[in-house]
C-alpha cells in the first residue's frame, strides 16, 4: 500500500491544526486544575499542589448558585422544545407547494435574517406583550431562528416526495405525515439543530441582560460573570479559596456540554450536511 508523502502544506496545515487545538485546550486545562486545586496560585500549573473537591461543593450546595443553575436547566430544556416545535412546524409548512403565498412567506422569513428592526423594536415588542422581566422573553426571543427553520426546511426537502404522495393517497392528514414520516426520518437533523439551540439558551447571556432586571430570574451565566468580577462570590467551602470557586462555576457551566456533544457529534455533523445540497 503506497503511503501519500507529505508536502509542506501538508505539514503547516498539521501544524496549524495542533496549534490552534493547543490554544483551545490549555486554558481549559488551566481552569480545571484550578478548580480542583485549594491553594490560590498564580501561572500554568500541570496539576493540583493540594486536590480537593471542594469548590465543586460550595457550587452545588450554595443556594445563590443553585437557583441560577436551575433557571438555566429549565429555560434550556424548554426552550429547546419551543423552539424545535416552532422550526420543525413552520419548515413543514414551507414545503406544502399547493400552499397559496409559500413562496412570499418563505422570502419573507429570509428577508429578517439580512433586515430586521434591531435590538429596541424587539425590546419594545417583548415589553408591550408583557413578557419584560420574565422567563417567557427569553424563550421565546431565541426559538424565533429562521436560520435553523431554514436548515430544517431544506432537510425536509431532501425527503423523497414519493412518501409523501403514497401516504396522501392511503388517506394520511398533512399531521399524520408529519409525525409519522417527517419526524422519524428526521432525526439527524433534530439533533444537530437541537444541539445548537441547547448551547444557545445555555449559554445566554445577552437576551438575560436586556430583558430580565429582576436577579431573582437570572441564569447561570448571569451569575458566572457576578462570580468572575468578584462582586458575588459564593461562600467556599472547607478549604475551598475564592480562586477555587471561580474556577468550579466556570468548569460547571461547560461541563455539560463536554459530556453532551462527543455522542451527539455524529447526528450534528449529518445533521448539517444533509440536505446542503440539492440533487
């Protein structure tokens, strides 16, 4: 078997790649030997001086942090499921070709992604509709993505329309279809875009900031930065350091998503590639 011999851009390209993979894993690590460290100390370090878990216990058992993570928990799994339900019902919608003004309605919805009325229209609209300062803003505002409904649309495009001519002739509703054939043969798609809006309600920030003024209401990461300046430090625990604690809520907030993603990754690259390209 005759091996390809590397070139020089084969090998900048290998060098690049391990050099921007460094770049994204060492700080990372850095925050996570902190986080498992008691001792406060300055610089790169290749593991603790003194391991202990207990910046990871006054996270978990601290009640200013416990009801931040459990507002992101919550915003997070039900504003994945709107905002599924919103971008899996409206791309069914765009691909009913017998529907009158689907095309008007199609560019319509691709005209927001270039134009919209920016941040104070949208602030002035979740106002007059009563969802200032509360959790309703900032699940809904986020669902409203017409790139993701886009991608779904063109996921279902991709579906044979033969199925969906023999299930209209045994008498299937435009519904039945959707849930018993669209759906089920959707699930790379789900799970990409799925995968997308969980990192983006768990990761909120700015919808949080412009909508929500109540602290009673605020989200992880809302608390995270308050942690980070310092101004709203948890009591540590045991012979947690402040250092610790930081560290902890900062490895907390990704951790999730660490563990989610490499048994996701396949369903999101699918997901993504499918229907990118029409035959």
């Amino acid at each position: 078997m005759n091996r390809k011999k590397l070139t020089t851009g084969d090998v900048l390209v290998y060098a690049g790649v391990i050099l921007i993979s460094l770049l994204i894993i060492i700080p990372l690590y850095k925050v996570l030997i902190d986080s498992l460290d008691l001792r406060t100390a300055y610089g790169m370090k290749l593991w603790p001086e003194k391991f202990g878990l207990d910046g990871y216990i006054s996270v978990f058992t601290n009640p200013t942090l416990y009801e931040p993570f459990r507002i992101s928990v919550v915003t997070t799994v039900i504003g994945t499921l709107v905002a599924l339900t919103l971008s899996t019902l409206g791309a069914y919608v765009l691909i009913q070709w017998d529907m009158p003004g689907r095309n008007f309605f199609a560019n319509l919805l691709l005209f927001t992604m270039i134009f919209n009325g920016g941040m104070i229209p949208t602030f002035l609209v979740v106002k007059e509709l009563g969802l200032y300062n509360n959790l309703g803003s900032v699940i809904l505002v986020p669902a409203m993505n017409v790139y993701n409904l886009v991608l779904m649309r063109n996921f279902f495009e991709s579906i044979p329309h033969s199925l969906f001519e023999a299930a209209d002739i045994d008498g299937a509703s435009p519904m039945t279809i959707f849930a018993k054939i669209v759906l089920p043969l959707s699930k790379a798609a789900l799970a990409s875009i799925g995968l997308m809006f969980l990192v983006a309600y768990w990761n909120d920030y700015t919808n949080f900031k412009i909508y929500i003024t109540n602290s009673d209401f605020y989200n992880f990461q809302m608390k995270l930065r308050s942690i980070i300046l310092g101004s709203d430090l948890p009591t540590a625990s045991g012979s947690a350091t402040a250092n610790t604690v930081q560290n902890a809520a900062i490895i907390t907030a990704i951790l999730p998503f660490m563990v989610i993603y490499p048994f996701a990754q396949k369903y999101f690259v699918t997901g993504l590639n499918i229907g990118a390209v029409k035959e």
